[in-house]
C-alpha cells in the first residue's frame, strides 16, 4: 500500500459542443495533469467527450442533504414565478 | 463485471446499534418504495451503506481480478485483430472496476482501504475469475457466458436504489454487449473451423457452463441475505430467478453453435416455458469461494505483485507533483 493515497478528482464531461459538462465519476491522481489523463482514459474510452474539467474532490462546496427543505424553501412559496400563474383570456393570441 | 452479493449476510449489527430511530428507518423506507434515489450524502441507515460498500466493492475487485484469466491470453492471441479486442476489453475491466471503486468511495470508504482488503484477502471477488483460462476458445467462453451471465445480474443494478451505482452500472452495461458479443462471434469463428477448432469450443463451454451458473450465487432458499436487498431495492431478481433467465436465452444460442450444453438432464419444459437443469455442485461453489479454486492463490499473489511492482511509481508520481507545488508555490 502507498503510504498516502492520491487524491482524489471529480471528473466532469462535456460529450459534444453545445452541451454542458455533466458529472462522470472520479479518478485518483497525483496531480492535475495525471487527473485529466486518468480521466480520459476511464471516461472517454468510447468518445463520449470533447472536454474534461478535474476537479479536486475536497474544493467542491455542496448544500448539505439534510437541510434541503429549508435550503430550497424559499422557492417552494413562489408559485407567481411561473408563466402559469397568470390566468389569460384564450381570445389573447400570442402570449 | 460482476456482484455475487457474497458476504452480506449476519453481519447486519450496525443497526443493532441504537442510533437509528424508527422513524428515520420508515422514512427511509418510503423514499425507497416510492422509488427516489439514494445519493451519496442522503442518511442512510448504517446497515444499508455497509452492505453496498461490500457490494460494490467485491463488484469492483471481481473486475480487477477479472483482468487476470483473459489478460492471460494477450499475447498470444491468433491474429493481430483478435490481440486488439482483447487489449480493449480487459482495458474495460480496468475501467469498470474503476468506476465502482469510484461509486462505493461515495459511502465513505477509501480506495486503499478497499484494495487493502482486496490484497489482504478479507474481501471477496466472483468465484469464477478462480478457474483457468487453458485455450484460446475459453476466451470467447469467458465473453460469451461470463459477460453474458453478468449483464443479466447487472441490468437490474442499473435500476438499483444507490444513485451512484446505478450510474455506474448504465456505463458498465453500455460496454459490456460489446464484450459478450465478441466472445460468441469468437466462439462462432471456432466452430465454422476445423473439427479441432470446434473440439476447443466444446471443450471450452464444458467447463465454463457450471462455474458461470454459479455466478448467480446460491439458490434462493440458502440465500438469506436477498430479501432485506430485495426490500432496499439495491437486487431486484433472485438469484434464481436470474440463472433462470440466463439459461432460457443461453441454450438456444449454444445450440446455433452446434455445441452441447454439458447437462444430461438439460430438457425445455413446454409447460413452463423454462429449460429445467440439473442441480449445481454447491459444494465446489463455496470450495472456491473459501480459497480453494483452481487459481484462487495465483490470482491475488498476482495482484499483490503488481502491486507492490508499481509502489515505485506511485511514489514517485507524488515526488514529482509535490516538487512542482513547491515550484509553483516559490514562482
């Protein structure tokens, strides 16, 4: 066993232009560079990518799963916020 | 390629331990049953995490380990060709047991921890990665039947309640068709080939057909952990269920090939609809999951090889990045 493992990366894909990346997976690496190697080699065996972001595990900053209700609370109130809201005449084209 | 769910049962003591109240398990529960996913910082009850922790990561080191009775045949493939998609598939496995080391460090547990465990041991793998790849046909065996017996188990995964598992089966599956299909159109090759060729075929499903069977795990009846998975949705088949299955699309195919499945009590059942087969020599079944399959000793004194071969590497793969830190860091 190596006395200290690599660290470990976030791997995030973009499969075409046009779209945005999305998630994959992660890899472990020694550093950067190693981390967009290894990615693209467990990744896009297949071309499923045009660009890969790495990221390092540890500097990702993410809302926490038990406070998802109050943290997304103050949108659940919000219903005018949707074109639904509005209640239109069917004669009025348009809109 | 491949989940035995082998080691789950009686060691379910986690929650045993007070610290999930009753309301946080039916809460749980209910978000199953109303099949929401479970993604990685959700709360869990203890039991539940460690049974896909141990799931997952068997599941991944039968990959590794899987790498080793095909890897065997690299080099000696018959034709450049066929050197090539074998190259690509073990790369695969690789890439497989990557993805799920990758999923089952969401829960919590460290790479080296797992492959500590694997090295040590402790952790188990698919029993049939312990036999030995002796002809060249046993390597489109392997892809035929193995591959085959494994995207049976895994498509069901690939629905499975842990969010990150799920992901990784799709991918898994999406590379694995192409695994079982090269091993039957090697199989295909062999058996429009000369008599020794097709001798070579046979020879190869008679002695994979059992060990392949047998990767469903045990009969339902002595699997006793199968229900709280079933109830957790991480299995959504019996292992029954799933050798069934198997064995219905199985026969038809080794029947095109002109080649006899090795069971003399082999009979489809009109009624049923379902081919009806011999009993399964268990006893060999846990012989091999104790240690004492053919290659068990050879495969992960291999494994614990390459692996102290490439601690040189990785240290110096750190060596290099701390130094360019360092650099970084004094420009």
């Amino acid at each position: 066993m190596s006395k200290q493992e690599w660290p470990l990366y976030e791997v995030f894909i973009r499969s075409r232009a046009g779209l945005s990346h999305r998630h994959a997976g992660s890899v472990h690496a020694a550093d950067d560079e190693m981390a967009l190697s290894n990615a693209r080699d467990t990744y896009t065996r297949r071309t499923e990518g045009v660009s890969i972001w790495v990221v390092r595990s540890e500097q990702i900053v993410a809302s926490d799963p038990a406070e998802t209700a109050a943290f997304f609370e103050p949108a659940e109130d919000k219903i005018y916020r949707h074109p639904t809201f509005y209640e239109i005449p069917d004669e009025v084209e348009n809109l | 390629m491949y989940t035995q769910g082998l080691d789950q049962a009686g060691k379910r003591d986690a929650a045993a331990r007070g610290e999930e109240t009753a309301a946080q398990l039916d809460a749980f529960q209910a978000r199953i049953d109303a099949e929401e996913k479970i993604e990685a910082k959700d709360w869990m009850p203890e039991a539940y995490r460690r049974t896909l922790i141990r799931q997952i990561s068997q599941h991944a080191h039968s990959e590794i380990i899987g790498m080793q009775p095909e890897g065997n045949w690299l080099t000696r493939a018959p034709s450049l060709k066929r050197k090539a998609i074998l190259l690509a598939k073990v790369q695969d496995e690789a890439g497989h047991g990557l993805y799920l080391y990758s999923a089952a460090e969401t829960l919590g547990v460290s790479r080296d921890q797992m492959v500590g465990d694997l090295l040590s041991g402790k952790a188990k793998y698919s029993s049939i990665f312990n036999y030995p790849t002796l002809n060249w046909a046993d390597i489109g065996a392997i892809g035929w039947l193995v591959d085959g017996a494994a995207i049976m188990n895994q498509i069901p995964l690939c629905r499975c309640s842990y969010g990150p598992y799920s992901r990784a089966m799709v991918r898994v599956c999406k590379e694995e068709s192409f695994h079982q299909r090269q091993g039957y159109e090697l199989m295909l090759t062999l058996c429009r080939g000369t008599a020794e060729q097709k001798a070579m075929a046979q020879d190869a499903l008679n002695r994979f057909w059992w060990p392949a069977l047998m990767m469903f795990g045990p009969n339902d009846a002595i699997s006793g952990h199968s229900a709280q998975s079933m109830a957790w949705k991480i299995k959504r088949f019996s292992n029954d269920e799933l050798r069934q299955k198997f064995i219905d699309v199985t026969v038809p195919q080794a029947e095109f090939l002109g080649l006899t499945v090795p069971d003399d009590k082999l009979k489809f059942n009109e009624e049923t609809g379902h081919y009806e087969h011999s009993d399964i020599d268990w006893q060999e079944f846990f012989d091999v999951i104790a240690g004492n399959g053919p290659c068990n000793k050879q495969r992960l004194a291999k494994r614990c090889k390459a692996q102290d071969d490439g601690a040189w590497v990785r240290e110096a793969a750190r060596a290099y990045a701390d130094k360019k830190a360092a650099a970084a860091a004094a420009a």
